[in-house]
C-alpha cells in the first residue's frame, strides 16, 4: 500500500515528535543552584532542603560533599536530592526560582550526586 504524501509528512512529523518525547522522559537530570543565587537565598535553599527530610550530612565537615565549602556547591547537593526525592518535577527544583536543570552528572571525586 502507498502513502500519499500529506500522510507520509504527518507520520514523519508524529515519529519525530514521540522519539523527541521519549528522549525528554528517558533523560536523566540533576537540579543544581542558579549562579545568579545570592548567598542569603542558596542558605534558605539548604536550611529548606534540610529540613525537608534530606540527608545533609554529605555537606558537613567530613562529609563527602563537604568539599569545596561552599555555599553554592552545598546548596546544589541538597537541591538536587530534594528534587531527587520529591518526584523530580519541576516545582520540586524551583527553590524561588534559584534552581536550575543540569543534564551532566554535576557528581565529583567522592560526592555523589542521586539521578
């Protein structure tokens, strides 16, 4: 059976249109802090995580997250496994619009970022 052109075009553009979804739900992501973040707004965002129920012992002293001690590197550990934790939607990386998606494993050395 042959196609005719205008249903070729349309189950091009559906083909295309479902491998692209597949991408987006198959994709992993992390949720990381903003650069434009002020330090007061990246503190809330880890006193918030933190008591949210997130394991925060990585990011103190000791901990495998500990280092480099930053604010920013801290913040986007905890964020991230808020999100991680919180069905990984986008509400659950909004942290006031100071949280951001990564699609590289923003993970190093010893500290381990959850997907």
């Amino acid at each position: 059976m042959k196609m005719s052109s205008p249903l070729t075009i349309l189950f091009i553009f559906l083909s295309l249109i479902m491998i692209n979804h597949l991408y987006v739900v198959s994709s992993t992501t992390w949720c990381i802090a903003t650069l434009t973040a002020t330090n007061a707004q990246l503190q809330d965002n880890i006193n918030f995580a933190c008591s949210q129920g997130v394991d925060c012992r990585p990011i103190k002293p000791g901990g495998s997250c500990f280092v480099p001690d930053t604010l920013v590197n801290h913040a986007s550990y905890v964020m991230n496994a808020y999100y991680q934790s919180h069905g990984r939607t986008t509400e659950a990386c909004s942290f006031k619009n100071t949280g951001t998606f990564a699609a590289t494993d923003p993970s190093y050395g010893s500290c381990v970022y959850g997907s």
